[in-house]
C-alpha cells in the first residue's frame, strides 16, 4: 500500500509509471461512455472516503467518476460536517475511517492534518490539496503537456503570479521529471524558500525573474493560478492583486514565450485578473484537457496506491 501525499516525498520511477499508466488508460477506454468500467478493476469492491474541508468542483467530481470507472464506490464527506470539524482528533479519525473503507482522499487546511491522517491510517491516504501543495493537480499537467508536446524534461516552464500551493508541487515536479521552472512573481510572494533551496540543492534549475516578460523568454509553457486561494484572507486581496497586477497573463506575454508554448490554468480561474480571456480561450490553451486529465491521473494514482 502506498500512499500520495506529495510528488517530492514519492519515488521519481513511480510518478513516471503514473503518468504511463494514465494515459495507457485514457487512451483504452477512449468513446466510451463515461460511467463504463475499465477493463481492469483495482478498486473493484472498495470504498473511498473522499473527504473535503474546502470547496471543490474538479478534485471531487474527478475522484468520484475515476473510483467509479475502477469498479469501485464513493462516499463523499465535508469536514464541516464530521466529528473531524468539531473537535475529534484527526489520529482517532483515521484509525476509525480505516476499520470502514479502502483509501481516503483529502482536501483540508494544514499540511500537519494531511501528515497525521497519513501516519494513523491504515489504508492509503491522498492529498486532495492543503495550504501547502497540491500533487494531484501537477500530475495532470505533466500528462497533459506530454499528450500535446512530448516528454517535458528539459523543457521551460514559466509560473506567473503567487508562490502558492500549485506552484509549490510545480516545483517539486521539476526536480521529479527534470524540466527547468522560472518563477515569475513579487518578493512578497515567493513560494517558500525550503521548496526552491531543496530542489536546487537536487540541481534543478529554478530562477526567480521580477520582471514576467524577461521570465516567459524561451518558455514552452506558461501556467498561472488565482491571486486568492482558498486558504488566503480577504483582507490581503486589494494588496495582493495590486502586487500581482503586473504578472498578469495576457496576449501580449505569451507571445513573448516560444511560438508553440503552452497555456494552463488548474481552475477555477478568476477572469481578467491572472489571466485574460483571449489566453484562456486561445489556441495555446489546454486548460479543459488539464481538467480532464486530472481524471486519468488520478485513477493512476490510486491504482498505484493499492497496488
Ligand atoms: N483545480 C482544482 O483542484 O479544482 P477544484 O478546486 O474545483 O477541485
Ligand atoms: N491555489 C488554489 C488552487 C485551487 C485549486 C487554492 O488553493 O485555492
């Protein structure tokens, strides 16, 4: 058993065989109906807890329909609404979730909530997002870039915005899959430093560049993400957009990045601010396969967990 809670902390041979396998399965079960089962069912007679703390559209209809399609069942659960939300240790929590079902996923707040329900469970434990990282995300836009230009090792890729959570994974995934990340952002918001010193000190190519249109020079894809997560106060937003303002991912910014470089977008996607409708809606653009893909890259990832 296995489980995912990030892509630095997961073996670089076994993150590979996830992204194969994904599209190998993408590829068999293409035209089908979308509830039709695979041809091989890992999850055949399990049950998932899918546990979210914050909203979700992708996270949890994707894992939904991915278990589903693996031949297995689905019971999805808001923290809020859990013992887990009104006091009940998260330890205790895993321990009883355990004795119930097959594998839980979770989106929650603190990284510390994702480690502890990992340490106390006894079945496999996946990281639906914290304030920290979210792997599943990166893992479907390694496969997504790979299914339109090849193998992204080697390649540029240029993040525009805040130092969050997805640019964390992004970083963790180029010491992974071995492709050079620029980041492109404020001081004031730069992704955390222990990220960046630990992949450099793997000797990954990591650079930080304040001015986005010196950043996007040479990129083959370029990735923005909300000025706001879930986790952020509103009371940061006027300071925050007005920081962030000048990285904004417009026309004229991709066009400085290699002709045929790559726009994505893990979304929600707020419109006008990080990103212009004309990119969103442009032919760089693969945002939809990117949510598509975080199907059969999570379906991968739990058939590696049981496996
Ligand atoms: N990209 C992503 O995780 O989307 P949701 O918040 O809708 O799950
Ligand atoms: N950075 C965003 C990602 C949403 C999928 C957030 O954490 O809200």
């Amino acid at each position: 058993m296995n489980h995912f809670l990030d892509i630095h902390t997961t073996d670089a041979a076994d993150l590979r065989k996830i992204i194969d396998t994904a599209r190998a399965t993408k590829e068999a079960r293409s035209g089908k109906p979308k509830a039709a089962l695979d041809a091989e069912l890992p999850l055949d007679g399990k049950m998932v807890a899918l546990i979210f703390e914050k909203p979700s559209t992708r996270t949890r209809v994707s894992f939904d329909v991915g278990v589903r399609q693996m031949g297995g069942q689905t019971m999805v659960l808001s923290g809020a609404d859990m013992q887990l939300g009104h006091g009940e240790s998260i330890a205790d929590t895993a321990r009883v979730l355990s004795r119930y079902v097959d594998m839980i996923m979770i989106r929650t707040f603190e990284e510390s909530t994702l480690l502890e329900m990992a340490e106390y469970a006894t079945v496999p434990v996946i990281n639906g997002l914290t304030n920290r990282t979210h792997p599943c995300q990166i893992m479907a836009d390694i496969l997504t870039f790979e299914e339109h230009r090849g193998p992204i090792a080697g390649k540029k890729v240029v993040w525009c915005g805040d130092g969050n959570n997805v640019a964390a994974s992004f970083i963790h995934a180029a010491g992974q899959f071995g492709f050079d990340l620029t980041f492109a952002g404020p001081s004031q918001l730069d992704p955390e430093a222990v990220f960046i010193n630990e992949a450099r000190k793997k000797g990954v190519k990591i650079d930080i560049e304040r001015n986005a249109e010196k950043a996007v020079a040479g990129a083959d894809l370029i990735v923005a993400d909300t000025w706001m997560s879930m986790h952020d106060s509103q009371s940061a937003r006027e300071r925050r957009h007005a920081m962030l303002r000048p990285y904004r991912v417009d026309r004229k910014l991709m066009g400085l990045a290699n002709s045929d470089a790559l726009f994505m977008h893990c979304l929600p996607a707020h419109r006008g601010e990080e990103v212009t409708n004309a990119v969103m809606d442009g032919p760089q653009s693969v945002i939809f396969d990117e949510a598509e893909n975080r199907l059969h890259a999570q379906k991968a990832i739990m058939g590696w967990c049981v496996s």
